[in-house]
C-alpha cells in the first residue's frame, strides 16, 4: 500500500480531496458548453467511467450561462475552467460551479484574483490554482526548460500567498508541462513547499495511443511518491478514453480496485506449441462481460506458465492442442484445445 503525502482537506461539492480521500479521476468535455445537451450527455457517459469531477470551459458570457443550466442536470460536482476574465470565474461561482480553475500566467491583477477569492469564499467553492509551462514561456521569452520549473513555482507561491493573505484554505494546486520529466520535477517541488491537495496531468499528451505511456510514466511516479489527491490524463478525443486510461494507472499502483479480470499473457517464444496470442485474444473476448476482479493468466509453455499461475487466480498453461488449467497455484485439469475457454469461463463463475 503506498503512503500518500500528508495534505489539507477540500471539498469540491460532495467530492473531498486530499490524503484521507481516494485519488479522484477527472476529465474534461470535449464539446462547445453553448450545447448544453451534448454536454450533459458528455458529463453522463463521464460519471458512467468512472470520473468524481467534470471540468467544463467557460471563455464566454453564453458559456457561464450554459454551465449554470448543465449543473442543474447533473448529479456530479462541475469545475469551471477559466482563463483571461475574473468575470467569467464569478459569473461561473455564481451558476454553480464546486470549483474553478484558475490559471496565474493569465488573471494577474490583485483585484480580480480578490474579487474572485471573495466569491469563492461566499459560496463555499474550490479553487484550483493550474501553471502550465506554456503560459510561464509566454511571460519570460527565451526562458531554458530546467528554469520554468522555477517560475512556475514562483507563480505558484505568488497566487497562493494572497490566497492566504484573504484566508481562504480551499485550494487545489496543479503544475503541467508536456515534458514529463518536468512535469514530475515541478510537482516534487510544489508537494515539498506547500500541503494543499495536488492535482496531476500533462498537457498536450496527444492521440489516447501516444499519451498513455508518458501519463502513466509522470502520473505513475508521482502517486507511487504519494504525491497527487486528483488526476487527469489528457488525449485527445473521446474524454472517456482517457478516463480509462486514467483509471488504469490507478489501479496499476494499487490505488483503485479492480472491477473486471485482470488478463496476463506471456510475450511467447520458441518454446510455445500453441498460438498463444491468438488464444489470450479469445479469453480476453470471453472476459469482456464478466464483472468479477479475477486475475487471469495465459501462458505458452511449462517454463514461466506454472510459476505465473502460482500469482494468478487462474491460468491457462498451453501445450500442444491442450492446456493445463491452475487454480490458485494448483492444477486443476488438462482440457483438449477445444475447451479451454469453456472449462475457463466455468471455473471462473464457480470462484
């Protein structure tokens, strides 16, 4: 079980951040939010994925209009994600919103960060304060990669000591890069200054193939380190895509349970007898209904097969137009070719 980093507590809605609270997934829609029922939709098939927070963008008076009608059709907590206009962020608190994103490379003035804080305040929202690496380049030309992740922890430290010069503790902190070695180094250095809950993902991850491997290499050290209260994986595309993907690391660390069986397969080689991949294909068919967190392993030949049944719940070890079945590290059966996934399937109701 990993130790996550000691932090302040904040409520977004119904939702709690922080240590004590499960990392919770979030994601964005992907649709104008003038179209409320496509957004509403969107928001639906979100929660359905498993997401505790849906952001929303708001550049427009018609948009903060349209969130206050979607947060009266749904039944989740909605973050406003605003840039440029306090007034967005206010008209934004004002319809509803549990939290809004607010980001200091573009709302700079004392008195529109206070006029926001205060409204916050008012109506018991949370505020994330999100740096992103682009908008520190757009402030310093010129500035060398390593060096950004000190302006944006400057940037940081200045939005929150008027935060707290306000009193207000209702605050979420995020830093993104693209890059995700500077992405975990600016969030090592935010988790060492400051104890609020920290919200992680990259920017500009790419198509869901590309960005699920430098998600899951930043996102993934930095859970494994405790560090992160809430997450996003950003693809481009259909946001529940990156829901799963999301969800995926989570469990990957241990920090969600699974819900559906867990498939291994052995990378094969010259030893196998069988056509393994085409075999794992057919049990992965075969599980795609089941709702039961079984881990299930396929392996080729008797070398590793035995050895990755003993951690299995259940495993298919294949010979030569047969299969060994194991149960929980014993074998149970040997079933001719034709059976396996029968007798497989069966084993795994009688569980």
């Amino acid at each position: 079980m990993l130790l996550r980093r000691h932090t302040s507590i904040v409520s977004v809605g119904s939702v709690k951040l922080g240590a004590s609270a499960p990392v919770a997934i979030q994601s964005m829609t992907k649709v104008p939010t003038t179209d409320v029922d496509r957004c509403v939709r969107q928001v639906k098939e979100l929660v359905a994925a498993g997401c505790a927070l849906v952001r929303l963008a708001v550049p427009r008076r018609a948009d903060t209009e349209a969130f206050a009608r979607i947060v009266e059709r749904v039944n989740i907590p909605l973050v406003a994600d605003v840039h440029f206009s306090a007034d967005r962020a206010v008209e934004a608190i004002e319809g509803g919103a549990a939290k809004i994103r607010l980001n200091p490379g573009n709302i700079r003035k004392r008195e529109d960060i206070h006029r926001i804080i205060d409204a916050a305040k008012s109506h018991g929202v949370a505020i994330r304060v999100g740096v992103n690496e682009a908008s520190i380049r757009d402030l310093k030309d010129d500035v060398p990669p390593q060096e950004r992740i000190t302006l944006m922890l400057e940037e940081m430290r200045r939005y929150i000591d008027l935060f707290e010069a306000r009193g207000f503790d209702q605050v979420v902190l995020s830093a993104k890069s693209s890059d995700p070695l500077r992405t975990i180094a600016v969030n090592r250095a935010i988790a060492e200054a400051f104890t609020y809950p920290m919200h992680l993902g990259l920017t500009h991850a790419g198509l869901p193939e590309d960005a699920s491997i430098p998600s899951a290499v930043a996102l993934g050290a930095l859970l494994s380190e405790g560090i992160g209260d809430t997450i996003r994986v950003s693809a481009a595309g259909d946001p529940v895509i990156e829901t799963g993907i999301a969800r995926n690391i989570l469990i990957a660390l241990g920090l969600r349970e699974r819900t559906r069986p867990e498939l291994i397969v052995c990378p094969t080689c010259g030893r196998t007898e069988i056509d393994v991949i085409e075999l794992a294909r057919r049990v992965e068919q075969a599980l795609a209904a089941l709702e039961k967190p079984c881990r299930v392993a396929v392996m080729g030949c008797v070398v590793n097969g035995p050895g990755e049944a003993a951690d299995a719940d259940i495993a298919v070890c294949a010979a030569k137009e047969k299969a060994y079945l194991y149960l929980h590290g014993q074998r149970i059966a040997t079933v001719p070719e034709a059976e396996i996934i029968p007798r497989l399937l069966s084993t795994i109701e009688e569980l």
